[in-house]
C-alpha cells in the first residue's frame, strides 16, 4: 500500500519557527505519532516506506527524518516530496504521484492530525476492499460533530450515497447544517487518482485545488465510495494553534493514564501524570501526582512513586520505594531499594536490591551493590561501591581532574565518616572505615581505620565585641538674615 502523509504547511497560528508537524505531543513531533502509526499499517513487507510531503520548513523536516532514521531503522524507508508552493492538499499529493505504486491504493495521512489509531485506519483500508490499482473502492473516514464548524461537509443524495464534499467556506447554510464532516483522511485507487489529480482546478473560495473535490469525479466515473468513522473523536482532531494542541495533549495523557489503570496501577489523579515515551507498569504499581515520565521507562510490581518524581530510560525493580522530587535518568533500580527525596540518578547509576538513596544524593555511572546506602547529601561517581558499604553525609568521590575521570572503588562492608573526599583513582579495602573529614589520596587497606585531618588545638580567645556606632547631631542651618532690624 502506498501511504502519504501531507506535511507541507505552515501553521501560522502556532507562531513559531517550528514547522507545524514537528511541534510535540506527549514529547514526540506530531508527525513521528502518525509516521509510527503508518509504519505498523504498511507492515514490513512494503517496497518502500510512506512518502512525506514537506514545503514549509522542509529542511528542518528533512532533518528530523534524517535523524529518526538513524535512531530507528523501520524509518529507513520513509521518502520525502515537496510541495515549493502551498496550493492545497490536492496539489500536494500530485507532488507525490511519481513515487506511486500505480497497482496499489493510497492511503492519505495528515501530519498534523497525530492521534489516529491503527484499528480506525486497518477498517478503513479493509473497507476499500484491498482489491490492487485502480480497481478498489474509495473509503471516506468521516466524522459525526456536533459542532462541524470549521470542516468540510459530507453531501448525500436521498439514498444516502456520498455525492460530493464541499468546504465550509464554499458551502451553503444548509450545507453548514450538515453534521457530518470530512477528516480528509481516505484510500483512493491510485490508477485513477493521478487523472483525478490533473483535472483538479482551482475556482473556489481560497484558489487552492482541494483534494475533497476528487470524491465528484469518483461518483462521475463509477467508483464505489464508502464512509467509516472513528471510535473517538480525538482521532481525526487535527492542530493548528497551540491551544488546540494543549487540548489534545491532556486528552492523550488522560488516554494513556486510563491504559494504565486499567492495567492494575494506582494513580492519585488520573489528570496530573505526563507520559512522553512509553511506560510499563506491573500491578499495584502506585503513581502520586505531578509525575513525568520520559523515553522508555520499566516499572515492576509494587513500586510506589511519589509526587513530582521525573523519570527518564529507566530500569525500577520491584517493591521500590521512590519520594517526592527525585529524578531518574538512564538508571536501574534494584527490587526494595529507597530513593529520595531529592535524589539525583544519572546514567549509569545501577543500583542493586535494597539500596538506599537519599535526600540531595547524585549518583552517575556507578554500581552499588546489594544493602548499601548513602543517605544524605553525597555525591558518587564513576565508582563501584560493594554491599553493605555506609557512605556518610558529605561524601564527594572527587573523580574529575580537570581532564580526565577516574575510578574510585569502594569494597564490600566499608563504613565512610562524613565529610569525606574520595580522590580517584583510589580503593577502599574491605571492612575498613574511613574517618569523618578524610581526605583519601592513596588506598586505604582493608580493616582498619584511615583519618586525615589537621591536629585539633584549642586556644585562648576573646571573640569579638561589635563596636556601637557614634551618633553625630547634625549642625543646625545658620538663621537667615531677613528680618533683622
């Protein structure tokens, strides 16, 4: 099947630089949620990908499809054509026409309509019969509103059969009563559309040749034309000002957090929760509100996430607690393990069960193994730390000269005292404590006690008394002469 996706124009409402289709929705350009869903209807047999029609910020478009196709192999076949001149949505497809399989229907997607689903667009192309070329049906994905305001209307004869489509602007009053409207999402037989296309002209309303006007010309010639509509009306809702798309965002989260719940997880309120990748949950998984979660994030059986967490690429075992305000990012969780509050995971920051993380802790690219913890204000890097080590409040391992970073190693049942500095590379042995205030700048061997601070002295001493300031009377101004005798 060929599949073009119209993604050439400009979005002047949206006022901004961004071209319209690469604002994003729950953190992906809107055009990525309809090229992923067109990829799962085209199937990987396809001789080639979806074309997309840019114009407006072509470069910039191209760009990203450049860069999603590095990411992502199944984007490798996705193909560009351009629209130099926005003349309309049929003037946009002709600059498709070369690219089509002439033995194959077409599927029409909009780049800026992103929440469409597989099972809407699968009856739809099931219903143009999926007969090859030019002998398939016309299916019409059309839409009842109860506002139509805005689209394009369905006009039926007495029998009900579609007749044509007439845009608002061009309509008649008791066009516009018409609640049935057109989405312009369809599945035209390619063998007829590139005639339909070059017999398009331009006299209406806006001087732009309308791919709607090809549904006239299918009734002409004989084509059967049947109409489905979606399950919901958030599928066929299109964005065009930024209003609109923070509508739709809240209606997407409020989909997915129903998805979840569904699946046996606890949300504190089904409103307040961002999703902007994907997020698997276990049961009885608990989320409190204000939560985001970013990029592709795991999380086990009986985790319970407090408010305001933020969590990115990320691995979370089962039974873990995490507080409120703690960012996870590119991190795995041992199962029982307690994070937070405040606590900063960074990449790398691999934790084993029943690891303690606590509040205002950065960890970064750093095993810590089994019963250890770190419960105030520490920092962790480049480090691997063995079980049932104590890492005290203050904690630095110093891991970056300036240039280059270096390992600290932290052995298996090792007590750290506050206040400590770990300069790497450098090793903890086994068993042993290093006192508070330590600055360690050669191993420490393994049970025994290692301090390095300055001799503590007293002496004797007065503390100083602050002076009282002196108050200064002001000189009175000399009397004037006036009036003198």
């Amino acid at each position: 099947m060929n599949i073009v996706i119209l993604a050439a124009g400009q979005g002047k409402r949206m006022k901004s630089a961004l071209p319209k289709v690469l604002q994003t929705l729950a953190g992906k350009p809107l055009l990525q949620h309809v090229l992923n869903t067109a990829l799962s209807i085209q199937g990987k047999g396809s001789k080639q990908g979806p074309i997309v029609v840019v114009g407006h910020g072509a470069a910039d478009v191209k760009e990203f499809l450049a860069n999603v196709s590095k990411a992502d192999p199944a984007f490798g076949k996705v193909s560009t054509a351009l629209q130099a001149e926005q003349k309309g949505t049929g003037h946009a497809l002709l600059q498709a026409l070369p690219k089509l399989d002439p033995q194959e229907p077409t599927l029409v997607l909009y780049g800026d309509v992103p929440l469409t689903s597989k099972k809407t667009l699968s009856k739809l192309v099931k219903l143009a019969d999926g007969v090859r070329g030019k002998d398939c049906a016309l299916a019409l994905l059309t839409q009842n509103l109860t506002n139509p305001s805005g689209y394009g209307r369905i006009v039926r004869d007495a029998d009900g059969s579609v007749q044509g489509i007439v845009e608002e602007k061009d309509a008649s009053l008791t066009q516009k009563a018409i609640k049935e409207i057109n989405t312009g999402i369809m599945v035209l037989p390619t063998g007829s559309l590139k005639k339909w296309l070059k017999a398009l002209r331009s006299s209406n309303a806006q001087g732009e040749y309308y791919l709607t006007d090809v549904i006239a010309m299918a009734v002409k010639d004989g084509v059967p034309i049947r109409t489905t509509q979606a399950d919901d009306e958030f599928e066929i809702v299109g964005v065009n000002s930024r209003d609109q798309l923070a509508v739709l965002e809240r209606v997407h989260q409020l989909n997915i957090a129903n998805q979840l719940m569904d699946a046996g997880v606890s949300l504190a309120d089904p409103a307040r929760i961002d999703v902007r990748g994907s997020l698997e949950c276990g049961t009885d998984v608990s989320i409190d509100v204000g939560c985001v979660f970013e990029g592709a994030v795991t999380v086990a059986a009986g985790t319970k996430i407090g408010p305001y967490c933020v969590i990115r690429n990320s691995v979370i075992g089962k039974g873990v607690t995490i507080h409120a305000y703690s960012h996870i990012d590119g991190a795995k969780v041992g199962q029982q393990s307690i994070i937070g509050p405040y606590a900063r995971l960074r990449p790398g920051a691999d934790l084993a069960n029943d690891v303690h993380i606590g509040n205002f802790v950065e960890v970064k690219n750093s095993k810590i193994a089994a019963n250890s913890k770190a419960n105030h204000l520490a920092y962790v890097g480049d480090s691997i730390v063995g079980s049932r080590v104590n890492i005290g409040a203050g904690t630095i391992t110093c891991n970056y000269d300036g240039v280059n970073k270096h390992q600290t190693i932290i052995e298996d049942d090792v007590f750290i005292g506050s206040d400590t500095q770990l300069v790497a590379p450098v090793r903890v042995g086994r068993g042993a404590t290093l006192g508070a205030g330590t600055t360690l700048t050669k191993d420490a061997p393994p049970n025994q006690l290692t301090v390095s601070r300055a001799k503590q002295i007293s002496l004797q001493w007065q503390r100083p008394v602050k002076k009282e300031k002196k108050i200064t009377a002001k000189k009175s101004a000399p009397k004037s002469a006036k009036g003198k005798k």
